[in-house]
C-alpha cells in the first residue's frame, strides 16, 4: 500500500518526467558539443577537454533544473485535482455529501508509466554499477598476479647476480 502512494507522489512522477526530458537535453548537447568540437578540430587538447566538460556540467544542471520545473508542476497539478464538490443531499438523511473528485487533467499514458521507468532506470544504474565494480576488480587482481610474477622473476634474477632483493 504504501509502496503504490510513494510511486504515484509528486516528487517520484517529478523525477520520472526529469528522466524523460533529460535524455532528449543530453542529445541536443551532445550534438552542439560534436559541432563546436568540430569547429575547434585544431584546437589545443586543453581547450576541447573544457568545452566536453562543460557540456557533461551543463548536461547534470539541466536535469537538476528539469526535476524543479517539474516538481513545482506536479505540486500543483496534485493540488488542483483534490477538489471537494457538493453532489447534493443523501437521499434517507437529507445529509449533505462531498465526494472527492479527483481529475485526470493533465495525465496521459507515460505518465501511468513513470513510476516503471524510474524503476528500471535505477536497476540499471544499480547493474551497471556492479558490472563496473567487477571489471575493476579483475583489473586489479590481474595487475596484483603480474606484479607478483614480475616481482618473483626479479627476486630471482637479483638472488642468482648474488645481490640481495
């Protein structure tokens, strides 16, 4: 129950729809970074390091102003839909009802979607992040196992000249 209310709040559908624009902001600054990069092809390696640079910044600031924008909307989309109306009097009771009429203004089918899409993008982080870790891992052990090898074969050819290691 309380897992459903945490993926359909305000700041998890934010998130998503901060996912969703961020991919189609990164490709236009990716292909503006190509072009300027291309321009400057005879630039100093320095120069074209801090243009990628400031792309990949400008990259992780658009998403961080996206997911504001998008949470002050979905802040007032979720207060726009709790709207009371007075639906008359209960037959028996001649009682007053208010029912909670909650509008779909505003919701299409991606956004039923968002809370699956953030799923799969942090299971995908979180893999991803695994797989890196191994492969660093058996970077280092490998690296480890040569040096030991190496460091044997020099402790060797030092014991056989009769110099000490």
């Amino acid at each position: 129950m309380y897992i459903i209310h945490f993926l359909s709040s305000p700041g998890f559908k934010s998130l998503g729809w901060s996912l969703l624009h961020s991919l189609w902001q990164a490709f236009m600054l990716c292909m503006l970074t190509i072009f300027v990069l291309y321009v400057i092809r005879n630039a100093a390696a320095r120069i074209k390091y801090i243009i990628a640079y400031s792309a990949l910044c400008a990259t992780g600031i658009s998403f961080v102003f996206a997911l504001v924008r998008q949470y002050n909307i979905q802040q007032s989309i979720a207060a726009s839909n709790a709207v009371f109306i007075d639906v008359g009097f209960h037959k028996s009771m001649n009682i007053p009802l208010k029912e909670n009429i909650i509008q779909q203004n505003g919701s299409s089918y991606i956004e039923h979607l968002l809370p699956f899409i953030v799923l799969i993008y942090f299971t995908g982080i979180f893999v991803f992040r695994n797989k890196v870790n191994l492969s660093i891992q058996e970077n280092c052990f490998s690296q480890i196992k040569r040096f030991k090898k190496n460091w044997g074969e020099f402790r060797n050819t030092c014991q056989a000249n009769g110099s000490s290691a």
